[in-house]
C-alpha cells in the first residue's frame, strides 16, 4: 500500500503545473489580443488603402483610405464586393489571372492597373498584395495595399510628351543641335550632322567635337569645353572655324551650357553655320576699307604736285594691288591716233616679271578681242584661262606667256571717252575675285582715270603755262602795267582774256570776267583832292589782289574801273567772289591817318558759256551793258546778264525815240547829281564819329548788324539796303548836339537827356532836301522808340514801329554795349547779348532778337 504522503505530493505537482500553464496561455492571448489591437490601429491609420479579401477576392474589410479612395462613405459598401468589380474593365483579365497565380507567386508587387472610382471615372493605381495564412500555413485570404499614381503617371507622361517634342524639334530644326559627354557627341541632330557633311551615326560614333574644328581654333574650342565642365563658366557663345568632312572650312557660332543627365555633367547646346553671315561683313569691311584706302588716295592726289604724279600714281597700284590680292597691276592707255596702246605704269609682286618694257605701242588690232571689250566699257574677268572664248585667241597666247592664270581688266573712262583700262593679274595660281571686289575694282578705274585725265591736263597747264610766261616776257617789254596801282593795264587784258578763252574752249573749262566801278569815286576827289584818291585806288588795288585767287588776273582798266579774269569760274562761283569783294571792300577803311574813308564798288559779272559768248572781246562789252542797265540805281550793287534780261526796256517806236532819249538823259543826270549828295550826306555822317572819338567804328558795325538783321527776316535787296543807308545816317542829328553833352562819362542830367532826345528829328531836317532818301526818314525818326511804348520821340508801341527802325534799334543797343561809348563800360558779346535778351519784350522786338542770337552766335 502506498503511502498517502506521496499521492498528495504528485497530486500537487501536476495542480501547479496545470496553473502555470493557465498562466502562461493567459500571457499568450493577452500578447495577441495587444498584437491584434496594434495590427487593426496600423490597418486603419494607414494612408495607403488597404483591402482583405477571401480567395475568391471578396472584401471582408478595407481601411478609411480604402473608402476614400473608391468614393464610398463607409466601409460596409464595399464589404461583400468583389474586387474584380472596382477594376477598369480593359485590366480586368489580366488582374484575374495574377489572382488565380497568387498561391504560386506568394505575392504581387508593383503592379499597374487601372481602378474604378464610385462615380464611374477611372485612376491608375500602383498594387502590392500578399496571401494570409492560418497558424497551420494554409491560405485563407489575400491583403492588398493600393496607392493611387495618377499624379505621378501624368508627370511621367507629361515628361514623355516634353522628350519627344524636344526630339521631334531637335530632329527638326535648322540649326546644329548636340550633347557631348566625355569629349564626345553621345546626340546630334540631323543639321548639326548635315552641316559638317556627316551622318548622325558617324558623328555619334565616337568623334570628337574637335574633329570638327580647324586646327588653328581646336586649342580655343577644347579650352571652351573645360571651362564648362569645370564650372569656370555656367555657359559660353563664342565663334570658331569649324572642317566639314571634305575639308571645307566653315565658320560657326556655338552656344552652350553645362546640365547633369543622370548625374553626369554634360554639355548641351546649338551650333550655327554662319559662314554666309561672316562672308557679308567680310565684304561690307572690304569694301568700307577699299573706300577709305581710295578716299585716303584722292586726298594725297589733290594735294600731288605734277612732278610727283607719276609716284603717285605708281603707290596707289600697290596699294590697291595688295588689297586684291594681286600679283601684278598696271595701266594701258590707249593712243587712237596712232591706234595703238601703251603700259604705263606697272606693280608686281617680289618674284613676278615685269612686262612693262614689252607692252610699249602695241597694235590694239593685234588684240581685237580686249580691245573691242574694253571700248564697249565691259569689265573683264576670268578666273581660268580655259574660260577664255575661242575670239579671244591672240589675248590667250599673250597670256599664257606671261603666264597669267586670273585676270580682271576695268576701263578707265574720262569724260565720256575711254582713256584705257588698268589691269589685276594673278600669276602664281588661279584666284576667285568675288563680285564685290570686281566692283571695287571697277572704283579703282574711276580714280585712276581722273587721275590720269589729270595729269594730262597739268601737262597742257604747264605748256600753257610755258606759252603764257613767254608772252608776258614780250608784254612786259610793252609796259603792260598801271604806273599808278601796279596792276595790269587793258593791253594787257586784251590778251590775256584771249588766251583764257581759246584754253576755256579748247577744254570745255567755264571762265568769267568781273567788271569793278567804285561808286561815287568822283566826290572822293572833289572834296579830297586827287592826290588822295590816288591813294585810295592803290589801296583798293591791293585790297582786290589780295582777294582774288593767285591765278585770277587783276586789271585796271582805267579811272574807277577793273577787270578781273577769273579762270575755271562759272557764273554762280564768280558771284560768291564778287560778294566776297563787295563785303572786303565795304568793311575796310581806306585813307591815311588824317582822313578815312570807307568805299562800295558795284560789279558786273559775264561768264562763258552761260552768257554765249562767242569772242573774248564780248566779255567787257556785256559788262559795261549790265553795269549800266536801265533802272533804279543803288550802290553796291552785284548783276550779272540774267538781271540785264529781266531789266531789257521795250523800245519805242516812231517820233517817241527822242523823247525816252531826252527823259533817260535826265534821269541819269538826275541820278548822278544825287548820288554826289548822298556822298556828301554819307560823308557828312562820317563826322559824327570824330565829335565823339570813343565811338569810332559805331556807324560800321551798326551797319554789320542792321543788315545781317535785316537779311534773316527776308527783306528784299531794296529794302536792305534802305536799313543800310538808315544805319548810316541814324546819328547824323548828333551833328546839332554840343560835343560836351556827346562826350560826358557821368551820366547826363534829365535837361542834358532831353536835348539828345531831340537828334533823330535833327537828322530828318537835315535829310528832308535829299529827295532819294525819304524812305529812309521813318527809320531815322523812330530808331530809338522802344517794344513797350517807352521810347522817344513818339511813344509808338509794337508794330507800330516801322520795322526797319526796330532793326537799327536793337542794331545800335547790341553795337554800343560792345564799345563802350561814354558812360558806358564795354561789355563781351556774350555778355552785351544777355542784356538784349534781358530787355526782349520791352525795348526790343522777341523775332528780331532771335535774328541778333544767330548772327552773334556764328
């Protein structure tokens, strides 16, 4: 019998160990109960959607994503559906087949598909899934973790879509385009390939973006591409030559950037052919720098004297030469009297013969072809001496000896006759002159055949010139100058007037003849005496001398008259001299210390072949006709025949001829009696400046600017020289002013104002006798009224004021601030001009001050 101690023991062992297995089973659920809760906490906070399904892919649960993404509000309408359902039907098979394989594939990872939204529309979504198993490892359903990649699908395919419109643009534009990695091209476009003259493959095949560059430029290009990939410089544009596949040389223009493709830096960019571009502005430089060469080359033969002409003319053969490249140049002349031709000047290149000694009076019929050409003013050119017409057969063999391989011949045409022709060979090998430099070219012709024409005519001058000095040798044996001014008398014009014509139309040269009167000559001897106006003849002789051109001729015809033999003038440029002379004459002041007078000439101009003259003797029998034309009369004055014309009177008929004799006697007499007056008025006036030393020059320089004035605003000649004679004779009241008064530094007192007030009346009684000169009584009365109504002697206001006295009235403010006349300290013209503007408005007229600015200013 067993004892009962040990049953109990046993019994209480297996008790404990019945309760630490219920502990232990207790911990276990407990443990899953906690991994459960954390597993369905994961399942339903996560942002994916997540589905369970039974193996026939059934939903038993989805998570809120899962909701979500379908469009449903809850989870219970999607329990029970099948998933298949919710899937575009295009991938439904496909999807049912990966279902029927999940078993044997274990899982689905990343697959695309193309789900169902709630409302019907559809979005790609990316699935991963797997097959639960029980604790046994059999599968009892499927989890499905679905991401929806619409965004990323639409970048993807935006991304696409940018690719191959950058490739269909690449593929398809006009301009180079490339990627170079590791010093190779790893793309290129068809017009980058077709530009070098290779294909796509060929240049992708390996080769160097230096294998399309020039030698000289591949330091440059490699440099480029360093600095990029370096990071030296984030992109560059720069030129370079580049060599196609045949060796042509082409110039480029590349623009590129450094980008990171794949994470490797690589050079992007495009590539222009701008061989064109720079062939054009290669030219227009060429032709901008031939133009200056040739500029440069009519300066230095205007300034060429003819003994240098013939080095002159050589230099500008190598200088032009040189810029076509040449090897040789030269001039042939053509002599069609003799009908032969001559080389006259010649250039070659260090190596290259010389023809000129051969090329000596050559027959033109020995070279019918050329010659015929060039007189038909054609230029010439080949590039290949095979090019050469079968015509052409005598100008070949001539040319193989010299042994020319290209050739441009230009003719040289002078006055519509062709002279000749200058010639460019190229002797060392053949050489393509594009049509830019055969114009230029044909410039060249036009300067050498001015230049030659030139040179001839110096000839022709020299011998003249020779001719000319041999006849002044006999003429000075006949006294041929004036004993009293030392100019040549009319003998001697006889015959040089001429000589000047038979040379004007020996060479279809203009020339003119200027007749000179010194108006009112005969006072200056009455009230000075003759031995004063002999002075005053010699001083104007010198004066007209020293005006004229060194090849004019000056002659003293006789008592107030000259002659002046203006070679080359046409009529327009002997009037620009004949004012030229009036206005010296005008300004200067003749006589000696004691006495000063001032002269006006009047002058007559007669110029062949405007005036048809048709025998040298015409030239002084015109112009004594245009000197002395019928009509009102004035002093210094400037006519030419046109003005005769205008002037022509209709002749009377009948018993009526005696009477318009009789009335144009006493018009002259008339004439002449008042222009003795208005010398001695003129005179007269002159006095005032010696009552008042300081003002010397005042009634000149208000002259100066009355008339400058007046010309701007368009007066008539007429009424210039009206404000002339007005601002001549405006002080001549002063004469009744007493001399203390005139001469007073301090200012005056108002009774002293008051008698100075009374000279512009003082000069009209003076004035009023002369009869010619009432029109210039108003300017005088009123010179000193002012814009604003302020002035004397009448208070006249604006236009009131005759417009010739406001001329004098600002002419003689601006004139006596510049002078300083008693009481007032001389200013600048500067500044004399700022206190005319200062006063425009109130005591000037605004328009004339503006006339005053612009004589002032120039």
């Amino acid at each position: 019998m067993t004892p009962k101690k040990n049953t109990t023991s046993k019994s209480s062992r297996k008790v404990k160990s019945h309760k630490k297995l219920a502990i232990a089973r207790s911990h276990s659920q407990e443990a899953l109960f906690e991994s459960m809760e954390i597993y369905q906490t994961l399942f339903e906070i996560s942002p994916d959607s997540m589905t369970i399904t039974d193996l026939k892919g059934n939903i038993l649960t989805v998570n809120e994503s899962s909701v979500r993404l379908h469009g449903y509000d809850y989870p219970e309408e999607l329990i029970g559906k099948n998933v298949l359902s919710m899937v575009h039907p295009r991938d439904r098979e496909r999807f049912a087949g990966m279902m029927e394989k999940m078993e044997e594939l274990g899982a689905i990872r990343n697959l695309e598909l193309s789900l169902l939204h709630r409302k019907g529309s559809s979005f790609m979504a990316e699935i991963n899934g797997s097959i639960i198993r029980d604790h046994t490892g059999r599968p009892r359903g499927l989890i499905g973790i679905i991401r929806d990649i619409s965004e990323r699908k639409q970048a993807e395919q935006a991304i696409r879509e940018s690719e191959n419109r950058y490739r269909v643009l690449s593929e398809g534009a006009l301009s180079g385009v490339y990627i170079i990695q590791n010093n190779s091209f790893v793309y290129v476009n068809p017009a980058l390939a077709g530009m070098f003259g290779y294909s796509t493959d060929e240049l992708k095949g390996g080769m160097s973006p230096l294998d399309l560059t020039f030698p000289p430029d591949r330091a440059r290009v490699s440099r480029n591409i360093r600095k990029r990939l370096r990071g030296v410089a984030d992109s560059l544009q720069y030129a370079f030559r580049g060599l196609r596949k045949d060796g042509e040389v082409i110039f480029c223009e590349s623009l590129g950037r450094k980008v990171v493709i794949n994470g490797k830096p690589v050079i992007m960019g495009t590539l222009l052919d701008v061989t064109e571009w720079h062939l054009a502005e290669t030219r227009v430089i060429q032709r901008s720098d031939f133009e200056k060469l040739i500029a440069s080359l009519s300066t230095r033969f205007i300034n060429l004297p003819p003994e240098e002409m013939d080095r002159g003319i050589q230099n500008a053969l190598r200088l032009i030469g040189e810029f076509a490249q040449a090897d040789r140049s030269y001039i042939f002349i053509f002599n069609d009297k003799a009908r032969t031709m001559s080389n006259t000047h010649e250039w070659c290149v260090r190596g290259v013969t010389s023809h000129i000694k051969q090329s000596q009076d050559l027959r033109q019929q020995d070279f019918p072809w050329i010659v015929k050409k060039i007189k038909a003013r054609e230029s010439i050119y080949f590039s290949d001496l095979r090019d050469l017409p079968k015509t052409a057969r005598a100008e070949k063999a001539e040319f193989e000896r010299q042994e020319i391989d290209s050739l441009i011949n230009v003719p040289m045409i002078c006055l519509g006759r062709v002279i000749g022709f200058i010639g460019f060979d190229s002797v060392k090998k053949q050489r393509q002159w594009n049509e830019e430099i055969r114009t230029i070219m044909r410039i060249a012709g036009d300067l050498f055949s001015s230049v030659i024409e030139r040179r001839r005519m110096d000839n022709d001058i020299c011998v003249l010139h020779r001719e000319l000095m041999k006849t002044n040798m006999k003429l000075k044996q006949l006294a041929l100058r004036d004993s009293q001014t030392g100019l040549f008398n009319f003998r001697y014009f006889e015959q040089a007037v001429e000589m000047e014509f038979i040379r004007a139309r020996r060479q279809a040269d203009p020339l003119s003849v200027m007749m000179l009167d010194i108006d009112r000559f005969k006072s200056v001897n009455d009230r000075y005496g003759l031995k004063f106006g002999d002075l005053i003849l010699k001083q104007l002789a010198e004066l007209i001398d020293r005006e004229v051109r060194k090849y004019d001729t000056v002659v003293r015809s006789g008592g107030e008259e000259f002659l002046i033999i203006t070679p080359g003038l046409n009529r327009s440029l002997a009037l620009d001299l004949g004012r030229r002379l009036l206005e010296a004459v005008r300004a200067y002041d003749f006589g000696d210390r004691d006495e000063g007078i001032n002269l006006t000439l009047s002058c007559a101009v007669v110029s062949y072949p405007e005036d048809g003259i048709n025998h040298s003797g015409d030239f002084v029998r015109l112009a004594e006709r245009v000197l002395s034309r019928p009509g009102k009369q004035t002093n210094g004055r400037l006519c030419s025949l046109p003005d005769l014309q205008k002037s022509k009177p209709v002749r009377p008929a009948g018993n009526e001829a005696d009477a318009v004799f009789l009335r144009k006697k006493l018009e002259k007499l008339t004439r002449q009696a008042n222009q003795d007056l208005a010398e001695a008025v003129f005179t007269f006036a002159k006095a005032i400046e010696k009552k008042i030393p300081s003002c010397a020059k005042h009634l000149e320089k208000t002259v100066y600017y009355a008339t400058g004035i007046a010309q701007k605003i368009g007066m008539t000649g007429e009424e210039v020289e009206r404000v002339r004679q007005a601002a001549l004779l405006h002080d001549l009241g002063k004469i009744g002013i007493s001399d203390r008064i005139l001469n007073k530094q301090n200012s005056l007192t108002e009774a002293e104002y008051e008698e100075v007030k009374k000279h512009p009346q003082l000069g009209v009684d003076i004035l009023k006798p002369v009869y010619f000169l009432q029109g210039v009584l108003p300017l005088i009365l009123h010179h000193h009224e002012r814009w604003d109504g302020e002035g004397y002697p009448f208070g006249l206001e604006g236009e009131e004021i005759p417009i010739g006295a406001r001329v004098i009235t600002i002419a003689d403010a601006f004139e006596a601030l510049t002078s300083g006349c008693p009481g007032r300290q001389s200013l600048s013209p500067a500044a004399a001009l700022e206190k005319i503007q200062e006063a425009s408005g109130r005591q000037f007229d605004p328009a004339l001050v503006q006339k005053l600015e612009e004589i002032v200013k120039t």
